[in-house]
C-alpha cells in the first residue's frame, strides 16, 4: 500500500508540473518599445490566426525598468522565451556564458542561409561573436534584428532654402559655408543632444574614423597611439571649428536628446544629429516638417567617413525554454517580407530584412542607402577603458564651450589612459 501511494504521488507530481497543452502552445515575449505595443499585438493576434500558436506581448517600459527586470529574472532563471538584452556586448556574452541565449547559428544556416541573407549584415553583425573573439564566446548568431538603424544628419529643406542653400553639403567645407549662409539670415545651424554622452561619442567617432582610420582608432584603445598624435589633434579641432564657427545652438552640450528632437521639429534650427527612429518622433511632433537625411559631412581623407548603425532593437531565445523550437519559429516569421513591411509602416523604423525596403517611407530610404557605412562599438575589435572614454567625451564638451583647446584635452585623456595602462600592467 505505502508503495502504491508513492507511485500515485509521484505521478501526480509529475502531471501537476507537466505544462498544460495551452502553456505549449503559447510563447512569452518581453519588450520595452511603447510605441510598437499595438503593432507587435496585432501580429500575435495574425501569427495565432496562422499557426494556432498565441503570442503572449509583454511591454515593461522604460527601458531602465526593462534591463532591471530581465537582469532579475536572469537570476531567477524565470526568463521568457523571446526577450532583448539592452546592454553592452560584455553582459551580452555573459548571458550566453550561463546558457540563457540560445545559439541560432544553425538556425541561420537552414534552407541556404536564405533567412541570413534576407537581414542587412550589419544588424547580423551586432548579435554575432566571430572566432577569437575576447568574450571567448563560442563563435555564432545568437540574435535576431527586428529592424535597423543608424545615426546621420537631418537637414530642413525650408530653412536651407531660406538661407539660399540649393543643396544638402557634402563636404565640411560646404557645411561651414552653410552655417555662414544661414547666420545671416538668423537661423541657428545645428543641435544634437549632446548633454547625453553616448550621442557626442558617436559624433566624434565619425570623424576619428573619417580622419585616422579605424586600425589606427583600434591601436589607440590598445595603448599604442596616443591621444596627442596629431590626428586625434584634428578630431578634437573639429568642434574647435564648429565653435568658432558658431554652429551650435546655445546649450548643446547640456540639451538631452529629446528637446534637441524637439528643437529640430519646430524649426529652431536647420541641421541635427540625430537616429532613424527620429522619422515617428517628428511625425508626431510636426507632421508637416520638410526634411532628408545625409551623411555628416566628411572632411577629406583617404578613409571612409562612418557611421554609427546596426541592429535597432534584436531580440534572443531563451535556451532554457521547453518551446525554443516555436520560439524561433516566430522571430523567423516576424523578420520575412510581409511583417517588416507592416512594422516600417506602423512604426516608421526601418525594417531589418532588406526585401521589405521597397515599402518604406522616402526619408527612411535615405538612412537605408547608407548602411553599408555604419559601423558600430558592439563590434569593434577593442573599446576604450570607460574612465579614459569619459574624459575624452567631456574634453570635447569643454572644447565645445570654448574652456578648454584641443591640445589641453588630448593632453588629460592621455595622461588617464596611461594611468589606465599602468594599472592593467599590474594585474
């Protein structure tokens, strides 16, 4: 008797932990995106009508709440099955070294590498580790891009025209005369929001690849180069020049990126530095605003100017959950033509497979045609140490508000990295 009753227990045990036919049929997928709720429940609701399989959308918002929710249940091994991983590439690799990602190389690699080949390579790029790489993590894909982006200049082809500019500048010269040419009819030149560092950085990134090149950036951040050679000298002597100038709208270094949207918007200045996702933000803020895309302008060089872009928002399979199979099954689904077509449209962000460009708004297309040239930190062989990448960022905010010359600020960040160096020697 006591035998049986144990036999009866344990399968009770079993079948009261066993998931219910509707919990397999149904997949759980986290994201931060307020303005993409909407659209990502009506593809659930269209992808259960196909497959029977029910989409459960969870929004967590703002992102900062998002990050420390997934961090928790990452402790708590109560992740999702389709989550992102808002964060460097570092806490990326150290979620697939405790097996909560699922590696999708394989997955990639299925029918000719035809889902591969349909995704722009950056945005591929962002969520692969290539061989040796210093994460140490196994070589693969191990994210999926839902759309792209990248990070130009937005121009106002009102304003522009005010000021007798019949065109878009290329170069930085042409830039400058634009400024010129829009100072004497009152018009500010530029805003960008700068009092967020991380958009500064990407700024000056464009022009430390445009003038040295990015081997030479790389042998900086490994300690070889130092940040008063002279091309750095010239990097920083940009926002001298800009300055000089007087291209910037008054505060740039302390306007966070959302009034400088707003700026842009109403017409307070003609040029921005600003991400594709800018295209539904302005939507919202002045339907009627006339403006295109363009490259920053480049000065001239032998190398390439590059811009900051990849993967917008990419989303990873949880490796430990029993419905891995189906949850691959619809980030496959939610990245071919006809969904990113819905989701550009919708959402006004640019769709990460290439096949679903031809529905795009125009101004979208002027950020799609240049992603060849972006480039991105997640995927740089090194990165700067965070202290010296700080002063190097707030050096430039002190060249830019005229405190401080170029030579002054590429003296201090060198002086941090080799205190930087030092201590790396130690260890």
């Amino acid at each position: 008797m006591k035998r049986l009753f144990c036999v009866v227990l344990g399968i009770f045990l079993l079948t009261g932990c066993a998931k219910k036919p509707e919990e397999q049929n149904t997949i759980t997928f986290w994201h931060w995106m307020t303005d993409r709720q909407k659209a990502f429940e009506e593809l659930a609701k269209k992808y259960e009508e196909q497959t029977g399989i029910k989409v459960k959308v969870d929004l967590y918002a703002p992102s900062d709440a998002y990050t420390q929710r997934i961090i928790a249940s990452a402790q708590a091994k109560v992740l999702p099955d389709i989550y992102g991983i808002l964060d460097k590439k570092e806490i990326f690799a150290s979620f697939i070294d405790s097996g909560f990602v699922a590696d999708l190389t394989a997955e990639f690699a299925k029918d000719n590498s035809e889902w591969e080949k349909a995704i722009f390579p950056k945005a591929i790029d962002v969520n692969r580790f290539t061989e040796g790489n210093i994460y140490k993590v196994k070589p693969g894909i191990y994210g999926v891009p839902i759309d792209v982006t990248n990070i130009q200049m937005l121009y106002n082809k009102k304003l522009l025209e005010k000021a007798g500019i019949k065109k878009a500048p290329k170069t930085f010269d042409e830039f400058l005369a634009a400024i010129e040419a829009l100072k004497r009819v009152g018009i500010t030149g530029m805003v960008s929001g700068w009092g967020e560092l991380w958009m500064l950085d990407c700024f000056a990134s464009n022009y430390a690849f445009n003038i040295m090149g990015e081997d030479k950036i790389m042998a900086t951040y490994r300690g070889e180069v130092p940040y008063t050679d002279p091309d750095w000298i010239k990097v920083f002597n940009v926002f001298k020049t800009l300055r000089e100038k007087g291209a910037f709208i008054d505060g740039i270094v302390t306007k966070l990126n959302k009034y400088s949207e707003q700026d842009f918007a109403l017409e307070r200045a003609a040029f921005s530095f600003n991400g594709s996702w800018c295209v539904n933000v302005y939507k919202d803020m002045n339907p009627n605003l006339q403006y295109g895309a363009m490259l920053p302008p480049a000065i001239e060089s032998t190398f390439p100017l590059k811009i900051w872009g990849g993967a917008g928002s990419s989303f990873v399979v949880n490796n430990n959950s029993s419905r891995k199979d189906k949850a691959i099954a619809f980030l496959k689904w939610v990245t071919a033509k006809e969904q990113q077509a819905y989701l550009a449209q919708e959402t006004k962000n640019l769709p990460s497979n290439r096949q679903a460009l031809s529905s795009i708004p125009e101004i979208l297309s002027d950020f799609a045609g240049v992603m060849d040239q972006t480039t991105h930190p997640t995927i740089w062989s090194h990165n700067e140490n965070p202290l010296v990448a700080e002063r190097y960022i707030k050096g430039i905010q002190s060249i830019i508000i005229g405190e401080k010359t170029p030579e002054q600020v590429a003296k201090e960040v060198q002086e941090i990295k080799e205190k930087e160096l030092k201590k790396l020697r130690k260890e």
